[in-house]
C-alpha cells in the first residue's frame, strides 16, 4: 500500500484537476446514481471532461451512457451525486447550463414542414438571438455541415444522414461552450466522418469541451483526446488516448512463407495462434508496447522473413475495451 503521505498528494492533485476543470468550462461529475423505478440505469459514474479536448464516452449498450449524458444536458436529475457542466449545477441552474451546452442527442426529429435554414434560424432565436444574428449563423452553418444546396428545401427530404448533420447544426446554433454529442457518427457516409473527425477537433482546439458518445471505436481513436469506460451503470476506467497507444496490444502478422514466420517467432519466444475470423492466413501476437512492435518488426525484416501484413488487430481504445474484465461488460 502507498504511504499516506503520497495518497494524500495524489487525492489532492485529483482534487486540483477536477477544480481547474470545473472552473475553466469543463465538466465534473462524481458518484451519481439514477434509477427508473426498480431499474438502477447508473450505479456510480464519475467522470471528467476538460475543456479543450475530446472526451468519449464508451460502454455497450444499457451501460448507462445516455442517462449520463441526459443529466449533464440537466434534461434529468441524478438521485444522488454531484454534476457540474462549465461550472453550473444542471439541477439547480439549468438555465445556465442549457444556455452553454449543446445537445445532440442519438434520435432527434426535424420540423418536416420548415426548411433547414429555418430550422436553424428558429433555434437560435429561441437561444435569445436576434433573427439577422440567427440567420448569419444558420448559413454559416449550413456551410460547415455542408448542407448549403439543402438549406432551403423541406427538412422532410433530407436522408437520415442529412438529417445527422442538421442536428449537429442544431447542436452549434447558440455557439455552445459545452457539446454532448450521443453517437453523432450515426447514418453519415464516409467522407461525412471524415469531415466530423475535423469539426470536432477544431471545436475542441477552439476551447469548447466536446463529449462524445459512439459505438465506433476505430473513429474514437482519431477524434478523441481521452476515454472514459462505463459498464452496468459504473464508471470502470479512465485513459489519456497516449495512455491507451502505449498499452500491450495485438498484432496480426502475415509473411510469405507463413512457415517462415512461425520459425521466426518460436526462436524469439514469441508466442502466436492462427487468426480464426480472416479468409487470409494470418498470425495473432500480444506485444507490450509500440517499442516491442518496432523491435519485431525489424527483426523479422533482418532475418530475411518477407513480411506482407503487420499492423494492430485494432484501435487504441478498442484493446482497452476488449481488455476490460468481461464480468463486468
């Protein structure tokens, strides 16, 4: 066990950090709990997402990410704990913290009879903006989603992935300090997550907090800073993405011979199994660091071993899930 004086060094760093956050626009939550009758949704969830960077929200399904995000948005009270959204308390100031958040949650329908532009425009107004100030804003916009060719034409037209990009619209009409985006990736095309990946860490560069909630993890990787795990309503783990990049992962290698390769890794004491769910024959190794990958890498390459595949099984975060004690996923 730590000595005392080091654990109370650390709690007070915890503490120093979780202040900073709160009072530079972040978002603090600690020990919350919400049941819906006899279904307790989350047990204890604490969870901190600073300003200036990305912050996902992973779990799978019923794990009680969108209840989270509910109380954060001060859409719904915690039965018990503490939340706090740029400093305010959702509860008791929810004036306040819907004046800075910007909320897009997983499903959100559209007025079918308004256009795009007039969606936009009625949200900032209703945000207390002036209609010339709401309307500037709605067509910048619209640009910025790249739903411009769309924008006067009924919201009953666009496709679900359109209507994605109109919601996260929605989400930036009042320029919000705080973004709590619930799966915003869901039904866009390719190059539409691309251009997401690039908003969001320009919103996040900016200065804005940014929480994003999404099954995609291959994605998260790319847009997110750091990662928080919940599972059965309890927060299990949290990880810097360079944390999650420096951890043991697996690697699928392939060679031609493959007989070759094997040679190669039993007199390195590198241990391997075939790959069952791919077409191609293909090893699956566990290396403890970037450094060690490197190393093989280049070592099979010296021993003249003609390496075809070499890459991770799968992203950062996705190995911190699949790592995860599974009793509790």
């Amino acid at each position: 066990m730590l000595p005392a004086s080091i654990l109370r060094s650390w709690h007070r760093g915890v503490a120093y950090s979780r202040t900073m956050t709160d009072e530079c626009g972040g978002i603090v939550v600690e020990g919350v709990a919400r049941s819906f009758g006899p279904v307790q949704a989350i047990r204890d969830i604490d969870f901190e997402a600073p300003p200036g960077e990305v912050t996902a929200l992973i779990g799978p399904n019923g794990s009680g990410k969108t209840t989270l995000m509910l109380m954060m948005a001060s859409l719904l009270a915690p039965d018990h704990g503490t939340v706090r959204v740029a400093g305010f308390d959702p509860v008791t100031q929810p004036a306040e913290v819907r004046s800075r958040v910007g909320w897009m949650p997983d499903t959100l329908g559209v007025w079918e009879s308004l256009t795009a532009f007039e969606v936009l425009r009625t949200l900032g107004t209703l945000y207390g903006m002036s209609v010339a100030d709401s309307a500037r804003r709605a067509d910048e916009l619209l640009v910025a989603v790249k739903l411009t060719e769309f924008g006067r034409a009924p919201a009953r037209v666009l496709s679900r992935g359109q209507q994605q990009r109109l919601s996260l619209a929605r989400a930036l009409i009042h320029d919000p300090q705080v973004l709590l985006l619930d799966e915003p990736a869901s039904g866009l095309d390719p190059g539409s997550r691309v251009d997401l990946r690039s908003l969001l860490r320009s919103l996040a560069a900016a200065g804005k907090t940014v929480v994003v909630s999404s099954h995609v993890l291959s994605e998260l990787d790319e847009i997110a800073d750091r990662a928080v795990f919940v599972s059965r309503g309890q927060s299990v783990k949290s990880q810097t993405l360079h944390e999650a990049g420096s951890q043991a992962r697996r690697y699928y290698v392939q060679a031609e011979p493959m007989q070759a390769l094997a040679d190669a890794l039993r007199s390195h004491g590198v241990r391997y199994e075939m790959r069952a769910d791919s077409r191609r024959e293909e090893f699956q190794i566990q290396l403890g660091s970037t450094a060690e990958a490197s190393w093989l890498l280049r070592t099979l390459v010296m021993a003249d071993v003609v390496v075809t595949a070499f890459a991770p099984a799968g992203g950062a975060l996705e190995e911190t899930y699949m790592s995860l004690d599974t009793d509790r996923l």
